[in-house]
C-alpha cells in the first residue's frame, strides 16, 4: 500500500477547546505525573530506536512491493477522476480572468 506522509505541526495535534482542561486543572495533571528515572527513559528511548528501525523495514519492504506500473496507473486514475469531477469549459478563461484583473484595478 502507497501512502502519502506528511508532518503535523504542534498546534494541528491539539485537543479540541472542549476536551483541554480549563486553566486551573492542568496543575493537577501536571501534579500527577512523575518524571521517569533513568533507566526507565533509557529502555524508553531503546524501544524507539527499535521500533524506527522496524518501521523504516515496513517502510523498504512497501516501496518495493509497489510496482511502478501501479503507481503511474494510480496517478492516471487520479487525474481523470478530477477531469470527469469539473465540468469541461467552452472558453479559456480569458474574459474572465480580465474581468477579475479589471475589478481588482478599482480603488
């Protein structure tokens, strides 16, 4: 399976507003939780480093499964199914783009 990847910034990951703890509640999240020693984050971080290297194994293992073929195919059908989606225009564009041209020039 070919999938797109891309990175989320920090704020698109936030909770809605109406499942965040209002203000005064964070303290007491923030009160309960425990910093882990040391060799709890070090097995931590090993399990990553494990698991990323798994991962970048699927990763290989899925590009070479996807043939070339396949993909152009893929695109291909992406691309009609967008020209079949908007109505074919009779005209260039042009009256209308000078329209918006001459619109925009007014003060």
């Amino acid at each position: 399976m070919l999938r797109a990847t891309h990175r989320h910034s920090a704020h698109a990951r936030r909770a809605p507003p109406s499942s965040r703890p209002a203000g005064g509640e964070v303290g007491q999240y923030l009160s309960r939780m425990t910093r882990p020693t040391d060799a709890q984050a070090q097995t931590w971080m090993s399990q990553w480093r494990t698991a990323g290297v798994a991962l970048a194994r699927i990763r290989a293992a899925e590009l070479e499964e996807v043939g070339l073929w396949r993909v152009a195919d893929e695109l291909d059908e992406a691309l009609w199914a967008r020209v079949r989606a908007e109505p074919v225009s009779l005209t260039s564009g042009l009256v209308e783009q000078q329209r918006l041209f001459a619109r925009a020039g007014r003060p």
